[in-house]
C-alpha cells in the first residue's frame, strides 16, 4: 500500500471531491475535523507520511492486500465478498420496546457483545437534529440510543480514534461500508507503529447503496419543516421511492428525484453494498418488515450471533434462495456501475505516478466487467 501525507490527502481526496466524511483522519492530530457532516483540513501538515492518508477509503485502497490480512484471501470482486452464511434476524425477547430502524438486530447484537464483555466501548452513530454525531457509548443501555439510520454520511470513525487514545482495549464499531474499510485500513497498522495499534473486537457493516450530504440535505428540509422534530428516516422498498420522515406532526414524504442531487460524488465509485470488510454485515430484508438481513462473514461475527441467538437477543431464520439472489444482483450491480466510474475518472489501478483512488488486480476488473448483472 502506498502511504503519504496530508498534503496528497487533500489533493487525492478532497480536491477531486472524494471525501465522504467519515471521520477517520479526524481526531488523530489537531489539523482535521468535522462540522456539520464535513471534515476540513485547519492547517496544512508538512508530515510525508500520516494516518490520515493511510487510513481514508478513498486514497490509495489496495483492495487485495487489506482482503487478505482481513479475510485471509485475495479479493475476487464476488458480490457479496467471502461470507459464511445469511440469515433472516431481528431482535429477539430481551430487547423489546427498542425503537430500531428495522430488525433492531445491530443494536441487538451491539447490547450483548457489550454486556458479555466481547467489547469495552461502541462506536455508533447518534444524532442532533439532522446532523450526525460520532459516539463512544460504554454503557449497553445507552446502545439503543443511537439506533435507527441517519441517511447522512457521518463522520463516526472519529470516535474510534477517540476510543484508542482513551485506552479502551475491545471496541465494537458500527458503520456504513466505506466506514469498515477505514477500520480495516487501521486495523493492518499500514504504518507499522506498535502505539498506532487499533484494539477492535468487532466490525458491524450497514448495507449502503449511497448516503446523503448532511449540509445540502439540511438546506433541502428546513424548507419543508422544523428538523428539530424528526423522529426517524427511511427509505422503504421499491416502488415506494420516498424518503419517509417521521416527525412529532406525523410523517413527511419526499420523491427519491428531489433527494438524489444530493448523494455525494464520492458514493458513485464506491463498489461495496454489503461492508465486505466487517465481521457481521446488516441490511433490510426485502418483503419482511421488522426483520434483517445478516451476512455472517469471521469467525467472531458466527460466534457472536449464536451465543446471541441463544440468549434470546436475536431472532433467527433461513433466508429465501431469491432474497440472496436478488441481494446478490443488487451487489454486483453497484460493483460494475461503480467500477465503470473509477476507470472512467482514472481513478483505478493508475501508472506512472499518479495516485489511484482504489486498487484491484486487473483480472479482477476484467471479472467484474463481465458480470452478468440482469
Ligand atoms: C447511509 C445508510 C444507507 C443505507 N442503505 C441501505 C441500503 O441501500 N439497503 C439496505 O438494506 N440497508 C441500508 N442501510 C441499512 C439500514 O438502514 C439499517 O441500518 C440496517 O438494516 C440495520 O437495521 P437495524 O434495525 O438492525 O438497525 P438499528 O438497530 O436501528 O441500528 C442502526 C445502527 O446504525 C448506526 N448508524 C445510523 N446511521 C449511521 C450512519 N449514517 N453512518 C454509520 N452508522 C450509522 C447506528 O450507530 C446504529 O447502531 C443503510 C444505512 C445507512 C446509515
Ligand atoms: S479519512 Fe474520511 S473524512 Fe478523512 S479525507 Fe478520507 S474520506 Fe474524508
Ligand atoms: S455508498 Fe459507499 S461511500 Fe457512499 S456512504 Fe455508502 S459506503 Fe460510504
């Protein structure tokens, strides 16, 4: 993996607008940080190589080297990455009453590994108004608080820099895809520095097909209500093609065409749906509302749901053939879709000196060109 400073961080990711706000360059040095869903440089940085670059899914990714030391095999561009099985899942008898986004299975799953001791401190994702906010919860009863989805991109990776300079020593993270590939860029201590060691204990993965910028979305929606009084955000199936919000005053629907202007660029060459890098990967489950759908990928991710199934925090249940299937279509589509936008910004497997977005092995581009996604 190529590593350099902040000054290529701000060329390669910022100033081709690439930065999805994640939060992972932040708070590991005064320079950078986040306001209102966007992170900023302070001030410039004369290091040549840092953890912000080396850290940032969208620099340098070489998507083979970190599925190796992730998952223990090279990347071979499958749709939905390695996994061990998938399985329908909502919260079980122990956390009734949580208000979750679907299935409560994450916040489910978060609450047990914390009051099992698995992990020490959770880095989620809460909000304030329509402005996301990072979390380190170390009580399980405070987990629930952050459940539901906020569909803006969120700068929550920051809080796991915070939970490593506090000393926690098992951190559960939850996020989006382009979130657990950060981890997993942490994870490998790409620096090699034994103080830049990131204890974490488990990886929870949201699907994601895009998320939203926070600011344009602010802007959209302060017209049409007080943000002030929103409950809950979601987009149900197809052929609903609304965002639902929830507010105190009852629900607000808006046309999907008004909210897609406002998906960052950066989620058009974003090839992941399902966090292939995260032990456990969460979604919706297609025609079963209230319920999940679980790709189980690590041996901790398979653990950790059963020791929860039978401790009645999690439901369980086999998957129809067609859910996969269709779960599979949807993947590999946004893999192709994604792939055709880095080669066709040259922000992929680049030569000569200038520097990739992304790395993959050109066989696996070939493969995944040849796809067949209808
Ligand atoms: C931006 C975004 C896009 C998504 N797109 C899809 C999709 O296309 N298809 C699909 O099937 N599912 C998608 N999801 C996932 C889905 O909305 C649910 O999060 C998932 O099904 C888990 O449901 P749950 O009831 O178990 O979650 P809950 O138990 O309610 O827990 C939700 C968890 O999500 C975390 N979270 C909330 N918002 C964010 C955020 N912006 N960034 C990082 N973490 C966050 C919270 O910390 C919380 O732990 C998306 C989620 C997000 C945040
Ligand atoms: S690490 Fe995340 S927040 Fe920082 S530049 Fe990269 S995408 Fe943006
Ligand atoms: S589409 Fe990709 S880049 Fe955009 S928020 Fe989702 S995971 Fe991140």
């Amino acid at each position: 993996m190529q590593i350099f400073g902040s000054r290529e961080l701000m060329e390669d990711v910022h100033q081709r607008d690439l930065c999805i706000g994640c939060g992972a360059c932040v708070d590991l040095c005064p320079y950078f940080r986040n306001y209102r869903g966007k992170t900023s440089q302070l001030f410039p940085c004369t290091l040549e190589q840092g953890r912000c670059y080396a850290y940032c899914p969208k620099a340098e990714v070489d998507l083979n080297e970190l599925t190796r030391i992730t998952n223990g095999a090279d990347y071979d561009g499958r749709p939905l990455g390695s996994y061990k099985t998938i399985l329908g899942t909502r919260a079980g008898e122990n956390m009734q009453g949580v208000e979750a986004q679907s299935g409560g299975t994450v916040t489910a799953l978060l609450t047990f590994a914390m009051q099992t001791g698995l992990i020490d401190v959770a880095v989620l994702t809460d909000r304030q108004a329509l402005i996301p906010i990072a979390r380190m919860v170390t009580d399980w009863q405070d987990i629930a608080a952050c459940a539901t989805s906020k569909f803006t991109a969120a700068p929550t990776i920051a809080a796991l820099n915070s939970a490593v300079r506090e000393g926690f020593q098992s951190v559960g993270v939850v996020g989006t895809p382009c979130q657990m590939t950060a981890v997993a860029q942490m994870r490998s201590n790409p620096l090699g520095k034994p103080e830049h060691t990131v204890p974490v204990a488990l990886t929870v993965g949201l699907f994601c097909n895009w998320s939203l910028d926070t600011r344009r979305l602010m802007s959209v929606l302060s017209e049409k209500m007080d943000t002030a009084f929103i409950r809950k955000m979601d987009i149900p199936p197809p052929p609903a093609n609304i965002l639902r919000i929830d507010t105190k005053n009852g629900p607000i629907k808006i046309s999907l065409s008004e909210i897609k202007p406002l998906i960052p660029h950066t989620c058009f060459i974003c090839m992941d749906l399902t966090a292939e890098l995260a032990d456990l990967a969460v979604g919706m489950y297609e025609g079963r509302q209230g319920w999940n759908t679980l790709i189980v990928r690590s041996d901790t991710g398979a653990r950790l749901v059963d020791r929860a199934r039978d401790a009645g925090f999690i439901e369980a249940a086999e998957i129809p053939a067609e859910n996969k299937a269709h779960l599979s279509r949807a993947a590999a589509e946004k893999k192709e879709r994604s792939l055709r936008t880095l080669i066709r910004r040259e922000l992929i497997n680049t030569e000569n000196g200038r520097r990739a977005a992304v790395r993959i092995p050109p066989q696996i581009v070939k493969r995944i060109l040849a796809t067949d996604t209808h």
